[in-house]
C-alpha cells in the first residue's frame, strides 16, 4: 500500500543534549509498527517530533507524511492532515467528562453529524465510555482513561494512530483488552505507530518493529523475526 509516515534522518535536542541522533523510520501504510527501547533511549521524542510539539524544530531530516512535507508544521495542522497522538500517561482532561474528553479531539472538524457518528464508533469500541459519558475522566481507572485517550484520538479521524505505552500501569488483563482493541483499530483502516516497553506485547501485535538505543534505530525488521533474535529475547523480553 506504499509509505505513510517517512522520517529521514531526524535530530532532536533538548537544551543541549542530543535525543535523537539521526533516526530514520518507514512506516507502511495499514501496518502496526512498533518501537521499542529502553527507558530514555527516546521514543517519545520521536513521537513528539512528528507531532510538531518539541519547541526546537528538528534543524536537519525531514518528515513526510502521505507524500507531503510535515517538519516544521503546526501540531494543529498535523492533526487535520490525519495524524493523532495518545500521550504516554494518557493526560486526559481530568475535569471534563468523558463526552467533553471525547469532543475535544473533535477539535479540529466542523462537520457536526460526522462528528456524531465518530462518537458512536468510539462508544461501539468502548461501550464502557458509552455507559457513563458524564462522568469526570479524574474519577476513571487508569484503564478507562486509557480507553478514553484512545477514543479522544480518533475523534480527530486519524488515517496515522500514535500510541505511547499503552499498555504502563495496566494490569494484564486490561493490557490484552488495550491490545485487541488496537488491532481492531487497525483492521478497520487506522495505521499504527506504537511505542512500547512491554516489548513481547508490542511484537505479537506489530508486523514490523525497530528498536531504538541512545536517540539512534540499532536494528529493524519484521516483528516476527525480531521475537526469535537471540539478543531482542535476553535484552528486551527478559528470555533467553
Ligand atoms: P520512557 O520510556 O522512559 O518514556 P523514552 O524512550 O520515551 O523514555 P524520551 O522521553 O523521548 O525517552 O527521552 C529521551 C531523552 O531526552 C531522555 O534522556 C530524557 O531525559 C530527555 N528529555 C525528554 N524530555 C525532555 C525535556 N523536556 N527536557 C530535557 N530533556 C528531556
């Protein structure tokens, strides 16, 4: 189906310190792609590079996204083209409800009744969120609230899903519930970009992973062969 997302050589610093150090990453479109890494390596960085959201643009590489030029953007702008993000710690909008949660990530569409049927798809995927759309988003499990940063984020009808650590802080259970929703996500059209350290779940759902050390990609391929790599096993999953 061709690229979607095509990052080339990008650099990213926080004050001085360098996080990312000249990554590239390919992501085809109706894929799950994962990357995966240690604590700091910089997976968010990426995401929010992407995004728009780091203050320093990144001063070399550059972003495509469907064929056209997206470094350097407005996050906004990178929204309405069809990119959407869930924040690692999912920061809903703990003071609004789930309904008011919801229409935020609706922010950028004006077509009202489309926007509607949105919502039902989401309370379709969640029917959790559908029972309870009054209720504060501080007073949900963090489960819950992972659902409802998700649900925020399709509201904006993403073409390109972002998710960073869905699965933190979730019990098992919840963790496979997240998961099978993600691949429901994406069967039904929504390419994905997963950043995760819970590397074994990432792998089963992904069909292609990298993964990134220090701010820089050291190894890419299909998601299956990198479950059977000797040091993917020790390092990331904990297996030998
Ligand atoms: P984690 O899994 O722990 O979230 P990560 O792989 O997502 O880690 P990043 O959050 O992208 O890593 O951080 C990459 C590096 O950049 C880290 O060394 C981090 O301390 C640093 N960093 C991140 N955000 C900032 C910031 N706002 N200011 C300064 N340094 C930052």
């Amino acid at each position: 189906m061709g690229t979607l997302l095509e990052i080339k050589n990008i650099e990213t610093y926080y004050d001085l310190i360098y996080a990312i150090r000249g990554a590239s990453l390919s992501v085809e479109e109706g894929s799950i792609t994962a990357i995966l890494g240690n604590n700091g390596a910089g997976k968010t960085t990426i995401l929010r590079t992407v995004m728009g959201l780091i203050d320093d643009q990144p001063d070399k590489g550059t972003i495509e996204f469907a064929g056209r030029r997206i470094d350097g953007a407005d996050t906004e702008k990178i929204v309405r083209m069809g990119i959407s993000l869930v924040p690692e710690g999912r920061e809903v909008f703990e003071e609004l409800t789930i309904r008011e949660n919801l229409m935020m990530g609706a922010y950028t569409r004006r077509d009202k009744k489309a926007v509607t049927r949105d919502l039902d798809r989401v309370f379709a995927y969640f029917p959790i969120l559908a029972d309870r759309t009054g209720q504060w988003a501080g007073t949900l499990s963090g489960g819950e609230q992972q659902m409802l940063a998700i649900g925020r984020a399709l509201m904006s009808r993403p073409r390109l899903l972002f998710l960073d650590e869905p699965s933190l802080g979730l019990s098992p259970l919840l963790v496979k519930e997240i998961f099978e929703i993600i691949k429901k996500i994406n069967q039904e059209g929504v390419t994905i970009l997963l950043v995760e350290q819970n590397a074994k779940k990432a792998l089963e759902v992904s069909n292609e992973a990298l993964i990134l050390e220090n701010g820089r990609f050291v190894m890419k391929g299909q998601s299956g062969d990198l479950m059977k790599d000797e040091n993917v096993r020790e390092f990331y999953m904990g297996v030998r």
